[in-house]
C-alpha cells in the first residue's frame, strides 16, 4: 500500500518534475535515473536497511512490528545524522512496547525525537450533518463524555477544542456502525488524547 502510495505519486508529478524510472520493481523498490531510489520493505525483514544509507525513512506502525527493537536496529544506524530525515508514525498498541517508550522519552525531553499526536477530531471530514430535530436529540442524550466535549473541550497544543454536535453524531455512528457499540475500540483507533491513545488500547488484563 505505501509503495503504492509513492509510486502514484510520481506517476502523477507535473512533466517538469518527474524523472524517468531507471528500474522499477514492483511495489518493491524504485530508481530513477538520478541516482535516487525509493525501497519499501516488511517490518519482518530483521535486515532491512543494512549495508545502505537512507535518507528519508518512513516508519509506518512501529507499535505493530513483532520485532521492533530488530527492526530500529537495522534501520536507524543507515540514516545519517545531517541532511536526513526519520518519521515514525503508529498507532498506540498499548503501553511499554518500544513505540511508548520512544514516545515517552520525546515527551519528558530525554530524546531528540519531536512527539506529534494527532488527534481524530482535527480531520474536517470526520463530522456528519444532522438536521435540527436530530441536533436537539443528541444534546438530550448527551453522555458525560460527550458534555465535557462539547462544553469543555480537549486540550491540544496549548489550546482548549471543544467537539461540535456534527462530530459527536459522526463519533456515535462510527462506535454504533463499525464498533457494535464498543467505545473502548473506538478510543484505541480514534483518541482524543495522546494519554487515551495508549491506555486504551493494547492486551493489557487491566484498565
């Protein structure tokens, strides 16, 4: 799917832009006649990126490798350390493994890594239009939830958003449609809060 994702990319890059493919396999790894390269490989190969040097690398859902101190071992010491650049972006999975511990560790300032949490209720189109009738249902069956959302709000970088009607009504039909009404599953793959995201989710016996 990611290699997918950049090679529609440049598939789709303005004719002043787009380099002609030296080599091309597919949904693999692709070369273009500068030099440059572009590799996608699995978070089950322990090897991945040894023996190479990375410029740009792309972590897509750490917290989800079965092996992710392998994993980062491999490939972090091929990034270097001037004109590069790493991103890391995964789902929480709990608390402990090595992606809350790196997230930890960025938090408190003991890293160099830059924490970035983002939020489902930032995402315009995660809302759905409701009509008056159902606007004032929903504020008659308000949850204590739902209230602090709506009149409270969340804090997010340095500031306080509060949650409009149209995204409580998205955020009930999503648990009701997709979750069979289990919020719990709702606040792992949809946080409010980078705090929610990790204790909500993951095999933990315990809340």
């Amino acid at each position: 799917v990611l290699y997918d994702i950049y090679d529609r990319f440049h598939e789709n890059l303005p004719p002043e832009l787009k380099l002609p493919r030296k080599t091309s396999l597919k949904r693999k790894r692709l070369a273009l006649v500068n030099g440059s390269e572009l590799a996608v490989e699995t978070a089950g190969d322990r090897q991945a990126g040894r023996a190479m040097t990375i410029h740009v690398l792309h972590i897509s859902e750490l917290a989800a490798c079965k092996n992710p101190d392998d994993t980062l071992t491999s490939l972090l010491p091929a990034v270097p350390e001037d004109g590069s650049e790493i991103v890391i972006e995964s789902t929480a999975q709990g608390v402990g493994n090595r992606f809350h511990r790196m997230w930890v560790d960025a938090m408190s300032g003991n890293s160099e890594w830059i924490p970035i949490f983002l939020p489902w209720w930032i995402h315009e189109e995660y809302r759905r239009e409701i009509d008056d009738e159902q606007r004032k249902a929903i504020r008659e069956t308000l949850s204590d939830w739902e209230q602090e959302a709506l009149e409270v709000g969340f804090e997010w970088e340095g500031e306080l958003h509060r949650l409009s009607l149209e995204q409580i009504a998205w955020r009930r039909a999503k648990i009701a449609n997709d979750y069979e009404g289990d919020k719990r599953i709702f606040r792992q793959e949809f946080p409010s809060t980078a705090r929610e995201a990790f204790l909500v989710s993951g095999n933990a016996f315990f809340d």
